[in-house]
C-alpha cells in the first residue's frame, strides 16, 4: 500500500489557502509537525497525538475492475495523518519540508533520492536561483 499520495494530501491541505472549516483545524496540527521537521523526535510525538486523535480504520476494497485491496478509512484526517506517520516511518522526518524561496513557505516531502529538495515547485527554485544569480551579477560590478 502506497501511503505517500495520503502524505501529499496533507501537504496540499496545508499549503491551501482557505481550506474547508472541518480540515482547518487538521492544517494548524500539520502545520506544526512541518514546523517541528527536521527535529525527529517533536515531529514523532505530534504525529503520535495525532495519530490518537484521527485513528486509522483499514478495510478492503474491490472496486473499478481491481481485486480487493487495502484502503484506509474515509476519513480523509485519519488518512493523512498516516500518511505522513508512513512516510517519518520509512524516510524520516527530514523529508518534511518548508519552500526555501524567500517569498514562500509552502510545505512539501522531499522524496528525492538524495534529500536534495528545497522548493515547493520548480517555479520557486527557478525563482530563488535567478535572484541569487541577479545578486551575484550585482555584487560583480
């Protein structure tokens, strides 16, 4: 079972900017496990308390011509939380990750082979490098 997509709902949930009333109070805990990354222990016991608060309900599922499989709970907070578990569990919780383009703060997992990531997207990482070539070229005259 891949639990990232899970994982990159909570990210999206977090970086939407006027998420529906009910995942509102989910974002600010989410928020602050992406604020506790890369600090491993904070970002497991925030998972932990979440992870009582939204437990998982697993069931099997057969649906769209696919044989049966897992599936967690309909509840998407429950599912997100997990996700993110998953992902500390197997990656670590340096993978968490805030956009370091200066103008921006959106959250992302790093699931790069090399823990290189970060930016949010492309757009911020070409952002941020044409402003530090700009000031190098300044800095140069």
């Amino acid at each position: 079972m891949d639990l990232t997509s899970y994982a990159e709902w909570a990210v999206r949930l977090i970086n939407d900017p006027d998420p529906p009333s009910e995942p509102a109070r989910l974002r600010d805990a989410l928020v602050a496990v992406f604020d506790a990354a890369p600090d491993e222990e904070a970002v497991v016991a925030l998972l932990n308390a979440l992870l009582v608060r939204h437990p998982v309900r697993p069931q099997l599922s057969a649906h769209d011509g696919q044989r049966w499989h897992l599936h967690l709970a309909e509840d998407p907070a429950a599912c997100a939380v997990m996700g993110l578990a998953a992902l500390v569990a197997e990656l670590g919780a340096d993978r968490l990750g805030r956009c370091q383009e200066a103008r921006c703060s959106r959250a992302f997992l790093d699931t790069s082979s090399n823990r290189s990531r970060r930016y949010c997207s492309a757009r911020c990482a070409s952002r941020a490098n044409v402003a530090a070539y700009r000031a190098r070229r300044r800095a140069a005259l």
